[in-house]
C-alpha cells in the first residue's frame, strides 16, 4: 500500500546549521507531495507542496524538490533558526483517493 | 476567515461515556477529515467525507461514527468511550483534487479515564 519513510528524530542542530530530512514515498499514480510542519500545541500548516515531477516547493527558507525517479522529496534549510523547533511531517497525497499519507514525522530542535 | 474551527478544545471522559466533537470550516470545501494522532504514530485517519451527506471509513474508524449533514460542519461521535481512544484529534478540509492543500484545525486534546 502507499507509505511514506522519513528520518527518525530528534534532529538536533545548533542554530545556523544546514538541515536536511529525508523522506521517500511509495505511492501509486503521480501523488502531490507536501511537508507540513507542527509547532508545540498546535495543528498542522502547510509548510511546501510539489505537484509535479521536478516541481521545486519552497516557504520560509525550507525548499523540497519532487524527485520521480528517487520517490523522495527531502526537506532542506540552509540556516536553521530556534523557532524552526517542531515535528515536519512529509505526505503525499495520492490522486486516486486524494487523501494524504503520513509517515511518524520528524522533530527537529534548535539550540542556540 | 476563521478556517478550520474545533470544539471543543480539550475534555475529560469516563470510560463508557459518549461525546461529539464538532468541526467547522468556512472556506466552502468539499472533502473533510478526522485525524487521531498519537506519539510516535504520526497521524492516522478514522473517517472522512468527500461531500455533504457522504463519509467513508478511513484507516482506524472502530469505535467512532461521523455525521456530514450540512457541507460546513463535519462531527466525530464516540459513542463508548475506552482508554484506547485518549488522543488528540485534528479535522481537516480541502478541495477536490490531489494538488490542493488539506488545512488543519488546532485540535481537540480528548482524555479517557
């Protein structure tokens, strides 16, 4: 059945840090892929989303890149801050149910 | 716009007893959706509804039923509540389509003793 995998957390990071988290995706059809990101006590918000194979998705410094041929869709930040802390979560969303698949999620903190 | 809307935002049940929770959306969406998400499980689907006066079964709808009567308001039943059901639950809505953006609610923190 469709899944998606991503990086067990916590990724823990200095601030200033490069970030990446992997995530790769089984999925039939051609899904749309989004990251949605977490805060403490909060709900979900969408953070990116690529709807197409190549489609770059990028929003507040975090980029992801739709990778067709890999199944993956890696999140990226060039310079990580403290109030970057929370649980990302990467989830496609397949065209033939529309719904939305989530892996366990990944925590990242920040420290200064 | 106030979005997606819960309520309500937190409760404490005993064991046995029922509950509805209510979800709200004014952004005129077809598809709505109840989460449960748990540690360490990422978020898990029970029910969810592709239109007014339709719902479906999602990945764990044991122990929950659901009610879309008006295409605004979507409601999560826990007719016997058991400790396996503390949790907290996220509605969420979209558009049709496999591109559009699923928007979520703050959540409803449910604890069953």
């Amino acid at each position: 059945g469709d899944s998606v995998t991503q990086m067990e957390g916590p990724v823990t990071l200095s601030e200033e840090a490069f970030l990446t988290i992997n995530c790769t995706y089984t999925a039939t059809g051609y899904p749309s892929l989004f990251w949605y990101v977490q805060y403490p006590g909060e709900g979900l918000q969408l953070l990116l989303k690529a709807t197409k194979a190549d489609d770059k998705g990028s929003n507040k410094g975090f980029e992801a890149t739709y990778r067709k041929e890999t199944t993956s869709f890696h999140l990226e930040k060039g310079s990580v801050q403290v109030s970057d802390s929370a649980v990302y979560f990467c989830a496609p969303r397949t065209d033939n149910t529309d719904k939305l698949i989530f892996g366990t999620g990944t925590r990242l903190q920040v420290f200064p | 716009n106030a979005g997606v809307t819960q309520t309500p935002k937190f409760r404490v049940l005993k064991t046995g007893q029922s509950m509805t929770l209510l979800c709200a959306q004014d952004m005129n969406h077809e598809y709505m959706y109840w989460y449960r998400q748990d540690p360490g499980m990422g978020l898990r689907l029970i029910h969810y509804s592709v239109g007014e006066g339709t719902t479906a079964k999602g990945e764990v709808p044991d122990g929950y039923n659901v009610s879309r009567l008006k295409k605004q308001n979507f409601l999560l039943g826990l007719e016997s509540a058991a400790p396996s059901q503390t949790s907290v639950y996220f509605c969420a809505s979209s558009r049709q389509g496999s591109s559009e953006t699923q928007y979520f609610g703050p959540g409803t923190r449910l604890l069953v003793l």
